[in-house]
C-alpha cells in the first residue's frame, strides 16, 4: 500500500509556503533612506560610497521612504 498522500494543487502550494525564504525578514525596516539622483532619479549603487551617480553624473541626494502598511 502506498501511505503517499496525493499530490493535490493545495499540497503543491501548502509545500511552496512552508520551504519558501522568508526575504522580508532582513529587509530595511520602516523609514528607510535611500541616496537617488536628483536628475535621473536612479538609485545608489551597493558599495557605491560616490556621491556623484554612476549612470548620468547627477547629485544623490538622501530621500526617506514611508513605512508600506
């Protein structure tokens, strides 16, 4: 006999949310601030300590972004 329970779409995506990473879990947290140019709007790099933008040579200024409720 096979104990196997079938493998219903429900099963599939119960498994899916039960292994899936957690990625919010290390996310900025609420108020977060971000450095984007002001003329191209485009964001810092990671590692980028350059307050100058990479893509069109614009200023980066610090913006702060509201908390998602």
């Amino acid at each position: 006999m096979n104990d196997k329970p079938k493998n219903t779409t429900a099963n599939i995506f119960a498994n899916a949310r039960r292994t899936a990473k957690n990625y919010t879990a290390s996310a900025a947290g609420p108020g977060t601030q971000t450095l984007t140019c002001q003329s191209c709007g485009a964001p810092r790099k990671d590692g980028n300590e350059s307050l100058i933008c990479s893509f069109c040579g614009g200023h980066m200024t610090q913006s702060k972004t509201d908390p998602v409720p």
